[in-house]
C-alpha cells in the first residue's frame, strides 16, 4: 500500500513538472499535437501506478520521450508552413461576409446550437450581426461581428483615450508580490507609502492592490470596498 502511494506522488508531481516544462495550455485551446501529447503522458504515466510490476522508469522515459517529440513538432511547426498545416490544419470560415457556409459547418460538425452559442459568448444576439465565423484549430469558433453591431471604438467617436496598459498584481491576499515590482516600475518603499498616505498600515490590510502602465491604482480593502485613483493625487475615482 505505501509503495503504490509512494509511486502515485513521484508520477503525479513528475507529471506536473514536466506539463509546467511544455508550457500546457488548457485543454479547450490545445492543438491536435498537443492534446494527443497531453493524453499519452496520462496512460503512460498511470500504467507504473496501477501495475506494481513495472518499473517507475519506464513511465518517467515514456513521457520524457512524449514530451521531446512534442517540443520538436513545435519547432518544426514554426519552421515549416506545410508541416504545420498537416498537424493543425487552417482556420475554416463557417460565415463569410455574412453568409453561412454549410458545407463547411457540415465538414467540421459544427452545429447551429454551436455556432449561436459562440455568437452570444461574443455579445451578440443574432446572426446576422455576424460578419466573419472561423473554427480556429484549436477547437475554438471565433466570431467578427459586422461594423453595425460592433461597440464603437474611440477612433469612432473621435476621442482621446489614454493608453493605461495592464494592471500588474503588487499585492495579492496581503502578500507583496514582488516579482510585480518591477512590470509596475515600483520599489517597496513606494508601494508602502502609497499604503501608508491611503490609511493602510502595511499589506496585510489589503485583499489586492493593482497598479497599471498608467500608473492608476487599485486597492480592494478587506471588507470587499474598494479605492481607485491616481497614483500621487490622493483622489478616489
């Protein structure tokens, strides 16, 4: 019993490193290649835990193996236009400037339900507000809607909107993310202070602090309130 517990940890927390080496997306978005790596690693990697008779090598080589193939298609992917058609494929337009193409909905065995249902994902309310629909090669329907039912942006309505960037986490659950300091071009003696002028004695009376490119500040207290201004103007937004 301790030796298949034993085993259990050593595949499961292989199997976590090795999934963080690759980089693994989630399974919704993953690539054809991807995904059959991704479900190779788990039947290799459980077959030493359920069968006591094999040895904990053959799984750790068998998904290392896995995993080299699955770095070097990757690379080959970037290299080589046709290679990567062959294993992904291309995106297929199931609408085409506001026409629905069936046949390529029949060839993909994509549904209507599907396709509406990715439509209302994206806001909209029906397909004719849909210009462009492409089942991209992850699995995924990705939808353009017609210039009419698109929001305006601020270029349409002629304005001038300051570019805020990303907000960058400094503080987390009362933690000082520090690895953070740096995107938000911030030092801990400045996250303090701007604690310190806003009534917090230290981080751990903030739930989350985010400070964007703009250098707009987020705090969310505790409670669950929250404060929203500008970094040395003192003002709540």
């Amino acid at each position: 019993m301790a030796n298949v517990f034993l085993r259990t940890v050593i595949i499961y927390v292989f199997v976590l490193v090795i999934m963080r080496i690759t980089g693994k997306r989630q399974i919704g978005q993953l690539e054809l290649t991807e995904f059959v790596t991704a479900f190779m690693i788990s039947e290799y990697a459980t077959q030493p835990v359920s069968n006591s008779a094999i040895p904990l090598l053959y799984g750790v080589i068998s998904c290392v193996a896995l995993v080299s193939l699955e770095v070097f298609f990757s690379f080959i992917n970037i290299k080589s236009r046709f290679f990567k058609r062959f294993t992904t494929g291309n995106a297929l337009a199931l609408i085409r400037k506001g026409k629905i193409d069936r046949n390529q909905m029949e060839n993909a065995r994509i549904s209507f339900d599907e396709l509406t249902s990715a439509m209302r994902l994206s806001g909209l309310s029906s397909l004719s507000d849909v210009e462009y629909a492409f089942l991209e090669p992850n699995g995924t329907i990705s939808i353009i809607p017609k210039a009419r039912s698109a929001p305006p942006s601020a270029n349409d309505l002629d304005a001038s909107v300051e570019e805020c960037g990303v907000e960058h986490s400094v503080i987390t659950d009362g933690k000082l993310n520090a690895k953070e300091l740096p995107a938000a071009c911030e030092k801990k003696d400045g996250i303090y202070k701007i604690l310190s002028e806003n009534g917090f004695e230290s981080e751990k009376d903030v739930l989350y602090m985010g400070i964007d490119d703009a250098k707009n500040v987020y705090i969310v207290k505790k409670d669950g309130s929250a404060l929203s201004f500008r970094k040395n103007s003192g003002g709540e937004k």
